[in-house]
C-alpha cells in the first residue's frame, strides 16, 4: 500500500493592497511602521497580516520571519538586494538560518536547528551579530537576497 501523499494547496496570489502591505513587511518594517507608512490604522494592518496569511497558508500565529520567507520563496513580492556581500555560514549556522524562516515557536526552532532548546537563543544571537541582521525577519530577508533559503517553503510543520 503506497502511503497517502501531502498536496500542497496552491499559494493564492495575493490582492494589490495586500502587495503594498506584504512589499512593506519584506522591507524590514514593524505592524506600527506598515500602518504609518501606509496610512492605515494598526487593527487594518493587522487584518491584511491575517489575510496574506490565509493566501499563503501559513500557520494562524506564525511570526513576521516566516510570513516573509513564504511570501520571497513564492516570489509574491521581489527579493530586496542584499546590502552587502553574504558572509561564510557554517552548516550549523545554515540550519538554524533554514528553522527561523520556517518556525515560529523557539522550541521547534531549536529542534529543526538540532539544537538544544537552552542553546537557540545564543546560536541565533550569533547568527544575528555575523549576519549584521537587527532581527530575525531582517535576517530572512537577507538570507533571500543571498540565495541562502530554498526557493519553496517546507509545508510540514512550516511555521509552527
């Protein structure tokens, strides 16, 4: 008996308003900045978050580095350029690279890592300081602009 195979249901394009918000998300901009930028109110912003969400099918609590890498690796907005050249990652920093975009909790980061949990917050401080990125979304949105995350997003688990 062949076992049931996992379809991944197809990432709907998302709306032009949607776009603008989802452009100023992978630009590096906080809920609060989106929504002055924009000219919304912070509850909209917060609505068109949960809807690009739903166009994506990402987890309903993921965090800003996971909505941003599924949105660069379903090109549903440009790659922003990388600022400066990518730096030598070792395997283990590349790992964790790869966790952070695809989860959110710190627990299953540590295990998609290979890390223990106690160790994440210090290995992903690291990365932070030798990547130069301010935050973790920064970070994905770095790593996208030098070609270190896979084009498509792991759906098993992504975000959790």
């Amino acid at each position: 008996m062949t076992p049931p195979v996992t379809t991944i249901a197809p990432v709907t394009p998302l709306t032009p308003t949607l776009q603008r918000v989802a452009q100023h998300l992978v630009g590096g901009l906080a809920l609060k900045e989106i929504a002055t930028q924009a000219g919304l109110s912070a509850v909209t912003v917060r609505q068109y978050l949960r809807d690009i969400r739903e166009s994506l099918h990402c987890p309903p609590r993921c965090k800003p580095p996971v909505i941003v890498h599924h949105l660069l690796a379903t090109r549903q907005v440009a790659t922003p350029p990388a600022d400066r050249p990518a730096p030598k990652l070792g395997p283990g920093q590349l790992l964790l690279l790869r966790a952070v975009a695809e989860h959110s909790d710190a627990r299953n980061i540590a295990i998609a890592a290979k890390l223990a949990p106690a160790d994440q917050r210090a290995a992903l401080d690291q990365l932070l300081t030798d990547t130069g990125a301010q935050n973790p979304t920064q970070l994905v949105i770095l790593a996208h602009g030098w070609s270190l995350l896979p084009a498509q997003p792991t759906q098993r688990g992504a975000g959790q």
